[in-house]
C-alpha cells in the first residue's frame, strides 16, 4: 500500500513493503532501513543516510535534499542522479589523487543537477586524458577507465552503463540527457495532455501527477511519470505497466 509521509522523523526506523509509488517529503532518513517492495517511490528534499540495501528501488527518484552516505542495492539503475554521486563520492578514497578528482568532478556534474547533469556523457571529465586529445586506448586513459569500472564493480548496472560508455566514445555517439521541463503524453486514441515541471499538484509526487494527467482525459487512460526533472512521461496500456514492463536505467 502507498504511503505518504511528510516532515517526518524517521531516523531510525525500519519501513517495510510493499509500497510502491510511496512518498517521503522534507523526511530525516538517518539510519532509516527500508526492506521489500518501494519501486516507484519518491524521496524529495529528504535527508540522512538511509539504507536501501534490502529494497526493490527500480524507478524510485531522489530530489533535493541529502543523502549521502547512503547505502544502495546492487541493482540501482545508471539514470538516477544523487545516488549515483553518493556512491562515486563513497568509493573515489581508493584510488591516486588524479582520478579522486576527476571522479569528484563527475560527481558534482551530477549531484543536484537533474537538468543536463549526467554522468554517462562526461566522458572528458571521467577520463581526463581524453582533454588532451588521447584516445580511450591510451594508456592512461585506460587507467581511468579501469578505475571506473573497479569502482562500479558491485553495482553492475553501473558497471555495463560505463561499458556502454567506453562503446560510445570509440564510436563517437554520445547521447547528452534529456533538458525539457515539459513533456505531452500522447495515448494511441489521440487523447493528450501538457504536463509542465513548474505548474504541480498540490501533492509533489510523480503519483499525483500521473493521476492529475488521466483525470484530464477520458476514462480509462493511465500515466507514468518518470521523472519531473527532467519531465519525462509515458502513456501505459494498464495501471501497473510501468512496473511489469521494465525499462534499463532506472
């Protein structure tokens, strides 16, 4: 069941699912365990080290606030922005002082930078020799690169979303994110609707938002919203496709 809080204090506490498409809110997640079923769950201006080790997170959305030192299950996706600098800033201590920065420059690119920030297309910053001109088959690109994949080497989304980077590079097709703050979710009827990141519900969640899209058409249509900022938006053939038909990243 969803559950929704706000301002609360939750350090602590162990939160057990199901309950996908959850909110928290302006919450203290210090010490908060959460265990089971939370895909879909928003964390918006929250902050504290949380532990979601023993979580289902696919298409969750971290926003605002701060999280860091958290810790995350191996199969969080490439697309999220917080927590993948979490876990740079968490393992970059093991590397030469070199790579330490260029890893902390790929972090902050994406760290809070939810429009354009992403660190799959930073490829410069995350293998600094490239700026010179050397190519990813340079020896000291390499180390770079092998640094990279050392770190990502527990989170294999991770770890095959930089692969795919490095097959990018060579073949010189990096594809920059998404920077819209509006989006149209166009079902196959010809029913429409303008979603805008700066006009919400009274409910910031990506939930009631998706439900405010279907309440402006038809009965019978359903949404996903899959993150605000950027807008990015789905129309679905039922109400928990989202869920069942995965999509990489998240």
């Amino acid at each position: 069941m969803r559950q929704v809080h706000v301002d609360e204090d939750l350090s602590g506490k162990t939160l057990t699912g199901p309950a996908q498409q959850s909110l928290f809110l302006r919450c203290n997640l210090k010490g908060t365990v959460f265990v089971g079923a939370w895909e879909g769950a928003d964390y918006i201006g929250c902050t504290g080290a949380a532990d979601w080790r023993q979580a289902q997170v696919y298409a969750s959305y971290w926003r605002g606030g701060d999280i860091s030192g958290s810790q995350y299950p191996a199969d969080i996706g490439w697309l999220h922005h917080d927590p993948v600098a979490d876990i740079i800033r968490q393992g970059l201590g093991a590397f030469s002082l070199a790579i330490q920065q260029a890893m902390e420059e790929v972090a902050a690119g994406v760290w809070h930078n939810y429009i354009g920030g992403s660190w799959r297309p930073s490829a410069e910053a995350a293998i600094p020799p490239m700026k010179e001109g050397k190519t990813l088959d340079d020896v000291e690109s390499q180390t770079y690169a092998k640094a990279w994949r050392t770190l990502f080497q527990d989170y294999p989304n991770l770890a095959r979303a930089f692969g795919a980077l490095e097959k990018d590079i060579v073949a010189g097709q990096l594809v920059l994110p998404p920077t819209s703050l509006t989006s149209t979710i166009l079902w196959p009827d010809g029913e429409k609707v303008q979603l805008d990141a700066q006009v919400l519900p009274s409910e910031l969640s990506r939930y009631a938002l998706a439900r405010w899209a279907e309440g402006e058409v038809k009965p019978g249509h359903h949404a996903h919203v899959w993150t605000i900022l950027p807008m990015r938006v789905q129309p679905l053939p039922a109400p928990d496709s989202w869920l069942k038909s995965r999509v990489g990243g998240y």
